[in-house]
C-alpha cells in the first residue's frame, strides 16, 4: 500500500471502530501495509478488509485461539473463542 492507501485504510478502520486501541490500529494498518496484494486493492475494498484484519488480530491477539489450534481444528478453535471476539469487536464499534 502507498502511504495514502495506508491513510485511506486507517481513516476506515477509525470509522468503523472508532474505539479501537492506537496500539491494534497501527499494527493491523502496518500489517496490511506489508502485504504485497493489497497495493492493488480499490478503496471499496477497504471495508471488507477492515472487517477480516480486525477479527484476525483480535482472535490472534486477545485470544487463546492459537494454543486452542494446537489441540483443535480451525473451525472448532474459531467457535471457542467467537464470543470473546464479537465482544472485543462490539466494544471497538
């Protein structure tokens, strides 16, 4: 991303989830920065990006979820922690 997609995507991000905290937004605005496929992506796409980036991090961050994928399938470690998720997320909105 150019640092004005990087702009463009915070100011989303802000939008969306204006409680969020200033340390996840720049690590998921600095992640998504990073990856290569998304210097292509249209503003439109901001939105969906900004939903899956949040859920990403805060089921990776704020979660067990990664010790639960040690002993579970993805599917079931996901629903174990779906309620904590849509809490954080909630609160962030």
């Amino acid at each position: 991303m150019t640092f004005t997609q990087q702009e463009a995507f915070r100011n989303v991000l802000i939008q969306r989830y204006p409680n969020i905290p200033l340390e996840a937004l720049d690590s998921i605005v600095d992640r998504e920065a990073g990856r290569m496929g998304n210097a292509r992506l249209k503003p439109t796409s901001y939105v969906p990006l900004a939903i899956a980036s949040v859920a990403g991090y805060v089921r990776h961050r704020m979660t067990n979820y990664d010790a639960l994928l040690t002993r579970y399938m993805r599917h079931i470690a996901r629903d174990r922690v779906r309620k904590d998720v849509d809490a954080i997320i909630i609160a962030w909105s």
